[in-house]
C-alpha cells in the first residue's frame, strides 16, 4: 500500500468518526433542549393554573361580598 493510500485511508476514517460524533453529539444536544422545553411547559401551566385559582378564588370573595350588600340593601328596604 502506497504512502498515498495510507493517508487517504486515515482521513476518510478520521473525517468519518469526526462526523459521527458531531451527529451523537448534536443529538444529546436537541434532547437536552427539547426536556427543557417540556420542563419550561410544564412549570408555565402549573403558575397559569395557581393564577387561574387566585383569580376565582377572587371572584367568589368578590361575588359573596356582592350578595352580601344585596342583601343589607333588601333588608333595609324592607325597614323604611
């Protein structure tokens, strides 16, 4: 075998796993980000969710306040 030969022998094996770790690497990569993604989804729902409960939590207060004045303004028609 040709010194020639050799070298073109050893670059095509050096390109070829160069190229393969860059794909296993690239790949470990957009799973890393893609977990993260799911990660960020999953923690934006749970503070929509706690938000979304304060707010009804809110509306209820506000609702048996409603009543509540409904109701001191009905008796004191009723008084005069």
């Amino acid at each position: 075998m040709s010194l020639v030969a050799k070298l073109t022998l050893a670059s095509s094996v050096i390109v070829s796993a160069g190229i393969v770790y860059y794909v296993h690497y690239k790949q470990n990569l957009d799973r890393t980000s893609l977990h993260e993604g799911v990660i960020r989804d999953i923690e934006r729902q749970k503070r929509r969710r706690a938000e979304n409960l304060y707010m009804l939590q809110q509306q209820i207060d506000l609702s048996k306040e409603l009543k509540k004045n409904q109701l001191s303004v009905a008796d004191d028609g009723n008084k005069a």
